[in-house]
C-alpha cells in the first residue's frame, strides 16, 4: 500500500527503480503492466568463446494469451542471498550500464544447446530500452513462455553473474520512519544521483517547450546559479556550451527538433531527435537544468552512428560535434549557402594578419575574409556561425576579438541591392580592390559604385589597373530604385562560444534587442567530489556585457587594460577567448 503522502502526481515523476527502492508495506502482486507482445525477438548476442549468450531474449509468440503469470520460482539467488525478486540491479552486458529490477529467478533452458543444459536464469526489467543494437529485449517472455508482466524490449534474462547492486542507492536513507527519501533520480540514463550526478533531478519533458525570451536583468537573475544549464561529464564541454547556446534563448535551431524522417535517414534518427528534444532541449527550457547523463546518452548516439569518434570521453570541438550531429545524423540542410557552390554549417575566418589593427571586430575580419576568398553568400542565412582566426586550442591570430553585436551582411550577399558609397544612388558596380587596407574603418560597402561614380573615381592613376565588375540587380528592384530605399541587411550575435585551455564556456543572448541582459554559462564550474564525484554547472548574469560589446566601452577597455590580467574575468573570456560566434536572423528565421 503506498503511504498516504505520495499522490498520484509524485508517483508519476518517480522511476520505477526508485519506487523499489522502497517497502511501502505491501506484498501486492510485483508488477501491474499489461503490455502484449509485438512479435518475435531475436536471440541475444553470444560469446564465441563459451557458447554462453550474454542476453538471453529467445523467440516469443506473435501474441501473448492473457493468462495468469507463475511467480518467481526463487526468491533470491542461490550464491548471493543480497539480490532478490525486488532488487534494483546493475547489468553486465556487452560492456553496458544497464539498470533495472529483479522481477524473475529461476531455471531455463538456454537455446542452442542441449535440453539437459538448464541453469538458474535471472530476469530483469530494465529502466529503458537497451540503446546498443545486439542487445535483444522482450516484454517477459522467454522461450515463448511469459515469465513475468513488463513493458515491450524492457525484459532481458541474463545469468545470476552478471548481475550486481545497484551502487546508486546503496547510501539513500529515510529521512523518517514514516517518510523515505526519494532521491532525485529517474534512471540509468536519467541518474545517479549520489555518485555522479548530484541530486536534482531531470524528468523527460514532452511536446514543445519555446525557447526562454527574458529581456529584464532581475528575471534573468531569478534562473542563474548553481545546477542551471547543462551539467558537464568526461570532457563535455564542448558539446554543452554548443548546445546551451543554440537552444537555451533562441528558436533558429527548432526546425532540427520537428522535421519527420524520410526514407534516407539513419534508422535511429528519431531516437537521436527525440533524446535532444525531450531530454535536453525541453528541459532545459522549462527547468533551466540538464543533467549531464541525459547528454550521454546523446554522445553515445552520435558516437555510434556517425563517423566521428571518441564523443563519449575525448576532448572534442564544436565543430566536430556539429558535424556530427547535423551533417551526418540530422542531415539538415546546411545554413550557408557560397557563391563558389559550397554549403556549410558554419564558417571559418580565413584572414592575414593586419597588425594595425589593435582590438579587430568580427565585422571587419568577416569581410576581409569574404573579400580575400572572393566568395559570397547566396541568400541570407537564418544562422550564421563563425569560427574566429585560430589555428587549434592554443594559436590566435589576434589576441583580442571584438565580437560584433549586429554583423551587417549586405554587401557579401550575392545579387543584393547596394548602394553607391559615393553618392548614395544604386549601385551598379563592384570594384574589390577599391577597399584596400581595414584600417580606418574601410570597409566592403567601400566597393559599391554607380557608374558615374565608377568613372571618376578609377582616373585616378592608382586605380588606372583595377578591375571592376557590374552587380547584378533585381530587375523589380532597379524599376523600383528610385522611390524606395535600398534595405542594409543585419543579423544579431545570440552566442559567443570561448575556449581557455582546452576547456569550452558560452555567453549567450537572453533574449532580443540591443538591450537584452546575457549570461555566462559554464558546464564545469564547480565540482563534488574527486574521481567519483560530479560536475556543478552554473548560469551567471553578466550585466556588463552589452557595454564591453559597444565600440565605446570595448575602445576603453583595450586602451584601459593594457595586459589581458587587468580585464574583468568574463571580459577577459569575452575579447581573448572567443572560439565560435552565433549570429541570427529574426526576419529569416520566420520563414524556415
């Protein structure tokens, strides 16, 4: 009989192995699911070296008769009294963590040896579905036979050996005699909450959950501090300050949550979908916290299914994540499109180095790269993501970055209207030498001329050998050049993910407009424990961050500090440290 003080509400936020953890007094029946089988399983993998088969999951019938199920024939295991019927259990198999309950002990013929051949056999339903492809699972049956009621591919049957304690709950005590203490733990993949993950919980959040949108400093403040954000484990972090930043605050990447699956897709790509919306995206925007085993279980995905490797413990770049879970899993459409025919995710600034140029901007870098390259944009992206001047974790070009608060994209569009810098009338020729050096302020929209324009300016002796080149206008557009003005077109930077030693951190947008408060996120911020502890993730407000991102406040600060010691810490991070910056479209994105 549960206890009066657990309603439906909390049974339905507890795992299953939580509640065994329990002795509510009851000695009903051990199990209530009622689930049919969905057809035949497979035989479990084995080991070639004995004939011994690490899981046992033999044929079951196409339906299941509902009849009464036989209880266990022993109540605990012959060589180790400590696991019982009941017992919350580790599972060795094929070298995974798997979780579950003790529901079946008893003897069994093991297929595919003699039918003298019956050993004691342990059944176990698993807290979820083995994600590993060898690893059969039934809903209790075995040998067509139901031995004991559970969900379907939750069951497997193993031998007594391979089971052990389930060192999670060994140190979980009851707070009182009338009251136990629930540890905030869900599963295998969604716990381990005294030894590796600390003690807030994570539930699976369904649905669709809208990005946060918090454009007032106080509120921002009432979400940040410890256990916010995404919980960092074996070297994560660049996977957890990419995903914090593209999903915490903004709905650019939420076309990947939602796109059904075609023919051509990896035959786990809803899995893959389904564990990033519901047990990282969801709830990190309706409970601002992850917990980093719910982002394993994306790594393990990953790992397996792309071409990428080392995603479960490696120290990895954002880059490689991303490759690996857009190009390769997702198959998402690149968000750039270049004029030379390549499509890409994000872009990398390929620049010389101009040591004139003190406290450079993306801006600036961005388009000499764009020029240096002689490449353009063929649309204008609803994301932008780009990779500063360095080469590896420990080289940078500048050692100090500016990133640009609205980066603006009109001149490196492709067939984009622009105007003559000259005189202001429309544009109808690009002269890409014209711009010269970046100091000063030159820029490409220094390269658009009219005609007249053109000519005058290329009598010069200097440019006598300059090769212009006409720009293709829209013809709706130049019928229409007179009466209207020629749009510049901006995106805004959401994101700036930073790396210092080898270790990733984010700051990232709130929400929109030049005077939306940002936040400093770090998966790795503190730590409990030692080698068998657990990460401490933390979300900071950073009300100084639009001022140091100002032309004004970034001068001052360059001038002021004269060596990067004498910056504010998260300003330091800021101007030194910047990796990868995210720039988005609010107009695009309303129609992708």
């Amino acid at each position: 009989m549960v206890p009066d003080f657990v309603n439906e509400t909390m049974l339905d936020s507890i795992p299953l192995t939580v509640l065994e953890h329990f002795d509510w007094g009851d000695d009903s029946e051990q199990n209530e699911y009622e689930e049919p089988n969905d057809g035949p399983s497979s035989p479990g993998a084995y080991d070639n070296s004995n004939n011994i088969p690490h899981t046992i999951a033999s044929l079951s019938p196409a339906t299941t008769e509902d009849v009464p199920i036989q209880p266990s024939p022993l109540k605990e295991l012959p060589d180790n009294p400590l696991l019982e019927v009941g017992s919350m259990v580790e599972v060795d198999v094929e070298k995974a963590e798997l979780y579950g309950v003790i529901r079946w002990i008893g003897p069994l013929h093991s297929p595919g040896t003699s039918s003298s051949n019956t050993r004691v056999m342990v059944g176990v339903e698993l807290e979820d579905e083995p994600m590993e492809p060898n690893i059969r699972a039934t809903d209790g049956s075995y040998n067509g036979v139901k031995q004991f009621k559970c969900p379907a591919n939750r069951a497997i049957f193993v031998y007594p050996a391979q089971c052990s304690q389930d060192r999670r709950f060994q140190d979980v005590v009851a707070t009182s005699p009338s009251a136990p203490k629930i540890v905030a733990s869900t599963s295998k993949s969604t716990s381990d909450a005294n030894n590796m993950f600390g003690k807030v919980d994570c539930p699976i959040v369904v649905g669709a959950v809208a990005p946060l949108k918090i454009l007032q400093q106080e509120e921002l403040e009432s979400i940040c501090g410890p256990f916010r954000g995404i919980q960092g484990h074996h070297n994560s972090c660049y996977l957890d300050a990419t995903l914090f930043s593209m999903f915490t605050f903004t709905s650019v990447f939420d076309s990947l949550l939602f796109r059904p699956r075609e023919p051509e897709d990896n035959p786990q790509y809803e899995e893959v979908q389904r564990v990033l919306r519901e047990e990282i995206v969801n709830p990190l925007r309706k409970n601002h916290f992850v917990r980093a085993d719910r982002v394993m279980k994306l790594r393990q995905l990953l790992d397996r299914l792309s071409s990428v490797t080392g995603l479960t413990s490696e120290e990895k770049d954002p880059e490689e994540f991303l490759n690996s879970l857009l190009a390769q899993i997702l198959r998402a459409d690149p968000f750039l499109k270049l004029s030379s025919g390549l499509d890409t995710f994000y872009y990398q600034l390929f620049v010389e180095k101009d040591d004139q140029l003190k406290l450079p901007s993306v801006q600036q870098l961005f388009e000499q790269s764009f020029l240096t390259s002689n490449i353009k944009l063929k649309e204008v992206p609803s994301c932008l993501i780009i990779q500063m001047p360095r080469f590896g974790k420990n080289f940078k070009m500048y050692p100090r970055i500016l990133p640009s608060q609205v980066l603006d994209v009109t001149d490196i569009i492709e067939d984009s209207p622009r105007l003559c810098h000259v005189c202001g009338i429309l544009a109808e020729h690009e002269c890409r030498e014209c711009m010269g050096s970046m100091v000063g302020g030159v820029t490409l929209e220094a390269t658009a001329f009219c005609k007249e324009c053109l000519d005058k300016s290329h009598q010069h002796m200097k440019r006598l050998k300059h090769t212009p080149s006409p720009l293709i206008v829209p013809k709706d557009f130049k019928m229409m050049a007179a009466h209207c003005q020629v749009p510049r077109l901006f995106m805004e930077l959401f994101a700036v993910v930073c790396i210092e030693t080898s270790h990733y951190v984010a700051f990232v947008k709130a929400g929109a407009g030049a005077d939306a408060p940002w936040v400093f996120f770090d998966s790795m911020a503190d730590r409990k424990g030692e080698q068998n502890g657990y990460n401490i993730p933390e979300m900071i407000p950073v009300p100084d961050l639009p001022q140091w991102l100002s032309d004004e406040g970034a001068r001052q600060l360059n001038e002021t500090a004269v060596n990067d010691k004498m910056l504010p810490e998260h300003a330091k991070r800021l101007l030194c440290d910047a990796y990868m910056c995210m720039y988005q479209s609010t107009d695009v994105m309303m129609y992708r």
